[in-house]
C-alpha cells in the first residue's frame, strides 16, 4: 500500500505513520511527503527517513483549482493507493479530490460535525471553560468532496477536557489521540482495500 502524505506544519501525526511502517504495524510505505510550505516540519521528518518529498507553493494570484491540479499532477506521480492529510491546512476541491476518488483521508481533532476549521481544539477548550461541553475528540474521515472537515468517518475518539486543563495539556492529550487514531484508521483502510492492490488476493464476489 503505497501512502502519499499531504502535511504543511510539524509533522507529527507523519511521524506516527513512518514509525508504524518502520515497525511494521502498518502494511504500508509512504512513497512521498508533499507540503505547501517550504519549512514544514513535516519535510525534514521525510527527509530523516529517506522519504522523497515535494513542496508544492501556491504562487500569487493563482485560483485554488489550478494550484489543485499541480498539487494532483505532483501527486499522481507517486502511485499512491491512499493520500492522507495528515495537518494539511488548505481545502481541496474537486480539482484535486477527482483525480483520487475515495482515496483521500483527514484528520481533525474534533467529532464529528463539531468546530471544522482551523483552532478546533482551541474552541473546544474555550466552550469547556464557559461550562458549555465537557469532552472533545479526533477523527479520520474520508474527503469526498470539498465540504470542510466533513465525510464518512473511519475512525474516531472521545477526549475528556478535564477542570485542570489547560489549552496545552489538552492539545498534548489531542495530538496522543491523534498518533494512535490515524495509524489505527490506516490500519482499517488498508485492510478493507487490499485486495485493490494485490492481485494474489482473491476479491469476495456478491452473492
Ligand atoms: C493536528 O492536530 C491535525 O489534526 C490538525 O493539524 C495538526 C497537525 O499536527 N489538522 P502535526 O503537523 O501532524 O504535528
């Protein structure tokens, strides 16, 4: 199962996929890392494990469609089986999504429906404090299309916010989740496709 992963900051959640791989609990290799942005944390953990990499920059006054059919093309070239955005912080649209029908998977560190966008673990703490919820959570879902956070969920979690929390311990307690949840939530996907790629397996036929 060939991963190409979409991150544009740190690179933590990659990290979390390069060691399964390396330690075997996932069946998979990431073929490529790509990011929008030339200082991705994220490109230097690629760069640690030998993995290749692509910045993809938006350049001034270029449409999101058109930056979504170089980012496609950059992508496409790596055969991937799954793309995960793993901290990618631009919408894709159909431009993009087209090119790789229920292939591509997100993660946010928010339940389903709640605080899409960008500061959800922020804006989850802020209505805890106000004594509004008591939990958040992360999820990994499919990006059918170019709806916001939002798609069939693969995998997800409760977080408890506890009274002691702060945005911090909170964030820390997320990002735990989050390392687990989307190596798990691989894990599950590419089991339920793996007769896509491998041609000894037989494929179950309807009844
Ligand atoms: C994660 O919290 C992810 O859910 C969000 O951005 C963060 C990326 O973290 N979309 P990292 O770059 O993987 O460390």
């Amino acid at each position: 199962m060939r991963l190409v992963v979409l991150a544009s900051g740190n690179g933590s959640n990659l990290q979390s996929i390069l060691d399964a791989c390396t330690a075997g609990r996932l069946d998979a290799e990431v073929a490529a890392v790509v990011s929008d942005r030339p200082l991705a944390g994220a490109l230097r953990r690629a760069h640690r494990s030998g993995v290749p990499t692509e910045i993809i920059a938006p350049i001034d006054d270029e449409t999101r469609r058109t930056y979504d059919i170089r980012l496609a093309e950059a992508v496409r070239h790596h055969r991937p089986d799954l793309v995960v955005l793993a901290g990618w912080m631009r919408i894709l649209s159909s431009s993009f999504l087209d090119g790789f029908p229920d292939r591509v998977i997100n993660l946010h560190p928010a339940l389903p429906g709640e605080y899409p966008g960008i500061r959800a673990i922020e804006r989850a703490f802020q209505d805890a404090q106000r004594g509004a919820r008591s939990h958040t959570g992360v999820m990994v879902h499919l990006v059918p299309d170019e709806g916001v956070d939002d798609g069939p969920v693969i995998a997800v979690e409760k977080v408890p916010i506890d009274p002691s929390d702060t945005v911090d311990t909170l964030t820390e307690r997320i990002h735990e989740v989050e390392h687990r949840l989307l190596v798990d939530a691989i894990a599950a996907w590419t089991l339920e496709h793996s007769s896509d790629t491998d041609p000894t397996r037989p494929r179950t036929e309807p009844t």
